[in-house]
C-alpha cells in the first residue's frame, strides 16, 4: 500500500512550528510536555504526517504566545486579501538553519546602522 502524502497546508504548519519552536530554543520534548504529547507527536506535527486538531492548534499559538493565523501565514493556496506579498519561504526556511541563526544574531550585534547598511551592500553586489 501506498504512503499517502501530506497535505501541502499540514506540511506548512508543521514547517511554521518548527520555525518557531526552534527560533524559541525550544526542545520538542519542552514543547510536547507544555501540550501534553510526546517528542514523537510534536516530531509529526513539524513534519506534517499528522494534523492538528483545533485546540491542539490553539495550546501551540498559547505556548508561543502568537495567534492561531501565525502557522497559516504564507500557506499554499492562501489568498491575501491585503494584496501584500509575503518573504518567500525560503527567507525563513534560512533563518531556521543554524547559518541563518548565528548569521542573524552576529548582525544584529553590530551598532552602526551605516555599517550593517554597508554589509547589506557587500553582500548583495558578491551574490551577482
């Protein structure tokens, strides 16, 4: 018998969690104990494989003190009333890793706006 795949939308909410847990310095083990499941559990919410029902959805957007709509942000299939386009999901899939983690804590350390500017610069003319 065939895997069945996950939903698209399951699979981003999953990603939003573990961005956010993550971005938290938040264990699975801490966040299956904040919600009363195990590592494993949160390990298939992350992934996608199994789905949150809507309270369980609700304890999340409680623990990490943001609202439910936070884990939708960016969904497939989403329409955006406000005609604003959201950061690519590449953006934070980045920011998740630890490059994107130590990268972003090593520049908001530095003071200078004028010298952050000029790192935004360098950065951008040795990407083309």
């Amino acid at each position: 018998m065939a895997k069945k795949t996950p939903n698209p939308v399951d699979v981003h909410v999953g990603s939003r969690l573990r961005e956010r847990r993550q971005r938290a310095s938040m264990s699975q083990t801490v966040l299956a104990n904040a919600i009363g499941v195990t590592f494993q559990q949160v390990q298939k919410y992350e992934k996608g494989t199994n789905r949150m029902g809507s309270s369980r959805l609700q304890q999340i957007a409680d623990v990490f003190k943001v609202p439910v709509t936070y884990f939708f942000e960016g969904a497939p299939g989403q329409s955006k009333p406000d005609h604003k386009s959201s950061s690519p999901n590449y953006v934070a899939e980045y920011l998740a890793t630890d490059d994107g983690k130590a990268l972003t804590r090593a520049y908001m350390k530095i003071k200078s706006a004028k010298m952050r500017r000029a790192i935004v610069n360098m950065v951008a003319q040795l990407a083309d």
